[in-house]
C-alpha cells in the first residue's frame, strides 16, 4: 500500500533555496510548491490542501509575521514551520506565539536537517 503522498508549501524568496527545497522534499517522496512572497501562500492555501508550510519572515509583499497573523485569524489549521535567518530570541518568541511549530536558523541549518526535521513532523 503506498503511503499517502504529504504536500508541504515553501514560502521563501530566495529561489535558490526554496529550488533546493523542493528538490530535496521531492527526493524524499514529498510533493513541494514554492512560492515567493507572503500573499501567494493564500493563493495556494485555496488551491490546494498542505500538510504543513515552510515560511520565510522576510518576504516581499508581505512578510512571515503578516501570513502567521493572517493564518491564525482565518483559523487555518496547516501546521506552520519558520525558516528564517533572523535568529533573535524575540523574533522565535512572536513566531511560536503566532502560532508556528517550530523554528529553524537558516543559517544555521543545512538543507537536508531542515528536510529531515519536516519529514519527522509529516510522518510522526
């Protein structure tokens, strides 16, 4: 019986990363979009069911705290991930009170540690 595919939507503005991303959770057997600002991630959320969303703060249009804002109040219940280089303990605090899941340092974090960390929240 083939496990049921999960779907993770990357928002995160610098193409390289959210290209490798994709690649990366393809390769595992996770099906990937990307989008590249803030406001297309509720273009996508009404496309489309996620299993859980990759999101970058700093964004055009609209940024990381603006879509977890927007998220809460719309009561959407897709599971959040923060992928951000901004590393400030408040910057985590105001996330995780938004009502992310967890909190990943980009810069801190190689791609396949992220990849792994999603992967065990999908398939827990």
């Amino acid at each position: 019986m083939p496990i049921q595919s999960k779907k993770v939507l990357i928002a995160e503005d610098e193409k390289p990363l959210a290209s490798a991303l994709k690649l990366k959770f393809q390769k595992v057997g996770v099906d990937a979009v990307t989008v590249f600002n803030g406001k297309d991630v509720f273009n996508e959320l009404e496309k489309g069911k996620f299993d859980l969303i990759l999101l970058d703060l700093i964004m055009p249009e609209m940024n990381g705290f603006a879509v977890l804002e927007e998220i809460k109040k719309k009561g959407i219940k897709t599971p959040v991930v923060v992928i951000s280089n901004l590393g400030q303990e408040e910057d985590i605090k105001r996330s995780m009170e938004l009502g992310a899941k967890d909190y990943i340092v980009k810069s801190n974090t190689p791609i396949i540690e992220i990849v792994n960390k999603v992967k065990k929240m999908l398939f827990k």
